[in-house]
C-alpha cells in the first residue's frame, strides 16, 4: 500500500514537471510570436524563423523532459519508455500552442488570413491573364479553399497535428541518442 502510494506520488511529480516545461515552451513560443506581431513582421520571412524556433523549441523540451524523467528513475530505463517521456512534453507543447495559435487569429491578429487570402487571390487573377481560357483558374474556387484553409481553426488543427507528428519523430531520435550517451540520467 505504503508503495502504490510513493508511486502516486512520484508520477505526479513527473507529471507536474512535464506540465511545467511545457508551460515554458508555450511561454517561449507566445513570447516570440508576439515580437513577430509587434514589429509587423507577420507577412514577412520572419514568420519562417518562427515555425523553425519552434521546433528548436520543441526538441529543447523533449530533452529536458527525458532529462528529469531518467533523473527520478532508480532503475534503467528502456527506449520506449523514454520516448514516452519525451512524447508526454511534446503532446502538452503541442495541445497549448495550438491553443495559442487559435486565440492568436482568432483575437491577436484577426486580420492576418485576410491579407494571405487576398495574395492568393491576386496571384490567381494574374495567373489568368496570361493563360488560355482552357487553362484558368476559378477565382471563386480559389476564395472558397482559401477561407477553409487560411481560417485559425485549420491553422489550430494543423499545427496540432504537425507537433504531435514532429514529437513523436524528434522523441524517437532524441530517446535514442541519449541512450549512446555514458553517463546520461540512470543509464551509467
């Protein structure tokens, strides 16, 4: 009883860890973004430095979260149960970025896809005019997949999925090659 008890005890710690680091990871993540917001650089390349930040973001968590998991550990640990280690930060980064990135569109920046939706739309109008009839696009075809795609609810949802897909891969590399590490966390 007395170890069911400990046990309770020791996966909430773990659990309260890895809540934290991704709390952080999301605090990093909404820091950055909002400097992109900030400086109006939304439509600009700096919103590819973002999505690469995060995924530094992302491996930098899935790390420390293998980290403490392997520190509380008395025994060795198998891969599988690393890359679960590493798969529970990445699924909470995951969950709370996509939240953000909701609100973000939804309330921050509500103007954004309006701007994208419009660039599409521009591209597909002078698409046409050099093309033959055969050949052109259908303008309101265009606008239609546009306001589906370029919505904050698809933009949510993608990047839910796209962070849980990039977690599962980075936990899998990043378990693996802690494992080769002498030394690392209960693994001497």
């Amino acid at each position: 009883e007395q170890r069911r008890v400990l046990d309770f005890y020791e996966r909430l710690i773990n659990m309260i860890s890895n809540s934290a680091i991704a709390i952080r990871m999301t605090a990093a993540s909404v820091f950055m973004k909002m400097i992109v917001y900030t400086m109006n650089w939304q439509q600009s390349n700096y919103e590819k430095v973002y999505f690469f930040m995060n995924v530094f973001i992302l491996m930098t968590g899935i790390f420390f979260g293998i980290r403490n998991f392997k520190k509380m550990e008395t025994v060795k640990t198998n891969f599988m149960e690393d890359l679960k280690a590493g798969m529970k930060v990445a699924a909470m980064y995951a969950i709370f970025l996509s939240l953000f990135v909701f609100f973000y569109y939804k309330i921050i920046d509500p103007t954004y896809f309006a701007v994208r939706l419009e660039e599409q739309l521009n591209a597909a109008r002078e698409s046409n005019l050099s093309a033959e009839i055969s050949e052109q696009i259908n303008i309101e075809q265009v606008r239609q997949t546009g306001e589906f795609v370029l919505s904050a609810f698809f933009q949510s949802t993608i990047t839910l999925i796209g962070f849980i897909i990039l977690g599962s891969f980075y936990s899998s590399l990043i378990a693996f090659f802690l494992r080769k590490i002498k030394g690392f966390g209960n693994n001497v």
